[in-house]
C-alpha cells in the first residue's frame, strides 16, 4: 500500500483549564505526544498536520475537511476536559466515515468503565482481583484488606495516590469519598494485590501479537509506600516515586512466565475487541498468581512511555509502528467501502 504524500491528521484533545483538575500535567503533555508524531511522519514522507479537538466538535470536523485528511492519527483522550468522551470522539469519525488508527468507539467505552471491563474478563475466566463499585462512603464492602480506592472511569493514573491504598475501613471510607466528590463518579474499590507489576504491549499489523513484558521495579520504593504506579510515580520526573519506579523491559522474567503473561495480553485484547495496539497491565503476588489489573486501548504512545519502549525492544521503529497503523485504518476504509456497497 502506498502512502507516501498521504495526507494525515494528527488529532488531539486539548487542555480545558475551566475544569478543575489537580492532575493537570497528563493532560498537558498530550500536545507535545502529538507534535512528536507529526514530526515523525513528515519525516517519513507523509503530510502530516495537527488538529486540535477543542471545545467544538464542528470546529475540528471542518479542520478535517479543510485540510481533505486522508486518514486521522487519533490521540485523542477525552473531550471538553472529559476523558468518559473519548469513545464519542470516535464515533463520531466512525458515523462519518472518517478512517483513524486506534480503537473503535465501543472498545474505547468500554475499557473507560473500569468495573464493565473486569466483568467482561472475568466471563471469559481472565483473572481480576476482587471488587465492588461503591457509590457512597457508608456502603458496605465486602473484600479483605488491604484495599485500593481509585476512580471507575479516569485514565492515565488520576486518582491514584499513595494514600489510595488503605488498610481500615476510616480510611476506605475518606478515599472513596475523595474519588466521588473529586471525580464526580462512583469509585472502584479493588484487594489489592502487592507485589510484582508488569505491562504488556500488544500489537496489531495483520497478525496480533505481543511486544516484549515490561516491569516497574519497586525495589527503591521509600519505606512507608505501597508499591504502585501512583500519578506521581507516572507523571512527576522529580518526584521521588517517579525515581523510585523506573520501567524494565524486557522484563528479568523466565520464560514460562513470559509466556502467560503474552498469552493472557492478548486473550484480553481480543474479549475487549482490541484493534491496532493496547496495553495490558498485571499484577504478581507472592504466590505467583496474575491479575489483570486493566486493558487500556489508548497507552501513552509518547517516546519515553512504555509503549514506545517495548517496540525499541522488539526491535521496531516509532516511524513504522504509526505506518503500520495508518496502513491498518487504510484497510478498515477499503473494508468498510466494500461492504456499504452490497446489497
């Protein structure tokens, strides 16, 4: 397939300030992700232009027209400041036919409901820890302590701190309180799992296959902290979690438990209807059990994320992962054309 001179639009949300908010930097960092991948794709002998999702969606439709955007490279995470719309913004392009990398509308939901996507897994006997959407700090929970309080349908780590882990119901009910008062939604209260976390990018081009097992090594976590990739530990480089939890990968694993951990990756990128790319995290007790903690379809693709890390490790170039994409939603447009022509 030849793309070179195709025209791309790079999309991306941007930041709302009207939103209150207290993590503001991942949110800003997606406009420097997008710059990054433009870059990369003029390089590579695309015209690539970038286009701003704001607070009209009109505004960016017609961006897409003016520029006759063969294709849309979508980065978008939300819209308007909230991150539960950013299936819409793909339905959107999927209503109008508007081929974009990335996964679809309804994969993008529901991966955003966090509590949905663990029913989903564990139906198809995925391993999920133990828990309960909770919508009040009086309801009861029936799990076992320690417990990890975080929002339902939030990205990128928001609302996962330090003192989200709690070990008595006090402090179960001040974080659950915090989530629904702060996120404006119900929270998901998890058992949670102390131990060992890896992550797993998994990778669409015409087979599915899984990228090498990445781990946050947790051995200079400070003393008095659970052992978890919070905000600051994902955010915040002079932060002392951010330093205490660099990524490895690949991961100082045998080979039987890469092999499971492959596996389960991309079982779950298949049950939640995964396309293109998507991460899959985990998490290891003492006794070797796995978890999956989440599937996220929409990773931080920027060059010093885990995404990016694991294609340098299976040996696979920025530039050709995001033509890889391109060619893949080039392909769903011909599908698509063909099938709307039948009778």
């Amino acid at each position: 397939m030849v793309i070179d001179r195709l025209k791309v639009g790079v999309a991306f949300n941007t930041y709302e300030p009207f939103i209150y908010r207290k993590e503001r930097v991942s949110e800003d960092s997606l406009a420097k992700v997008a710059e990054v991948v433009c870059e990369t794709l003029n390089q590579a002998g695309l015209e690539a232009t970038l286009i701003p999702l704001q607070r009209s969606m009109f505004n960016f439709l017609r961006r897409i027209k003016e520029l006759d955007a063969e294709v849309i490279v979508n980065l978008c995470e939300g819209f308007f400041g909230k991150p539960q719309w950013e299936s819409n913004v793909a339905a959107v392009m999927e209503v109008l036919h508007i081929p974009f990398t990335g996964n679809g509308s309804r994969t993008l939901a529901l991966c955003q409901d966090k509590h949905q996507a663990k029913a989903i897994l564990s139906s198809f006997n995925l391993p999920v820890a133990p828990s309960q959407l909770i919508t009040s700090a009086d309801e009861m929970v029936d799990l076992r302590f320690p417990l990890i309080v975080k929002p339902n349908s939030e990205d990128a780590s928001l609302g996962v701190h330090p003192e989200s882990v709690v070990y008595d119901r006090e402090a179960l009910a001040a974080q659950v309180k915090r989530v629904i008062e702060t996120y404006s939604q119900p929270a998901l209260v998890e058992e949670f799992i102390d131990g060992r976390e890896f992550n797993v990018a998994v990778l669409e081009n015409e087979e599915i296959k899984a990228l090498p097992v990445s781990e946050i090594d947790f051995s200079a976590m400070p003393e008095g902290y659970p052992r978890i990739c919070s905000y600051e530990a994902k955010w915040y480089p002079d932060h002392i979690l951010y330093q205490a939890t660099p990524p490895i990968c690949p991961a100082p694993i045998d080979d039987e438990l890469r092999e499971k951990l492959q596996t389960l990756a991309i079982t779950a990128f298949k049950v939640m209807g995964c396309r293109d790319y998507a991460r899959v995290d985990f998490r290891m007790n003492n006794k070797g059990e796995i978890f999956i903690l989440e599937v996220n379809p929409n990773p931080d693709i920027s060059l010093d994320a885990g995404y990016a890390r694991a294609l340098k490790a299976a040996g696979i170039d920025y530039a050709e992962f995001w033509i890889m994409m391109i060619q893949n939603a080039l392909k769903r447009k011909i599908t698509d054309a063909s099938t709307n022509g039948k009778r």
